[in-house]
C-alpha cells in the first residue's frame, strides 16, 4: 500500500487494517440502518486502493 501523505491518513489506514478496530468504527460511525444490512464479521483486508493516479498527486 502506498504511504500516506499525511499523519491523519496514516492512521486511519493503520486503524482499519485491524479487522477489530474496523468493525467497531463502522458500528459506532455508519448508520445504523446500513450496519443491519452488513455482515461486519467478513471484512478482510485487500491490498489495493481506490484513488485514482489523477488525485494520488
């Protein structure tokens, strides 16, 4: 994964590496009418991001 440009970023992506800590986030942070829709028990970590070469600067 590509390092983050600041230290905010860093953790965060740290935090969310931690399937705990990701399920508990989403919990206490979604909606909890999506939440009831997520089975947060099959989060895994992939390996790829989402950000476009354009935005990456």
């Amino acid at each position: 994964m590509a390092k983050p440009n600041n230290p905010h970023d860093a953790f965060f992506k740290q935090s969310m590496q931690k399937p705990l800590l990701a399920r508990q986030f989403m919990q206490f942070y979604l909606p909890k009418q999506l939440v009831s829709q997520l089975n947060l028990q099959s989060l895994r970590l992939l390996n790829t991001t989402y950000v476009n070469k354009q935005l990456r600067g």
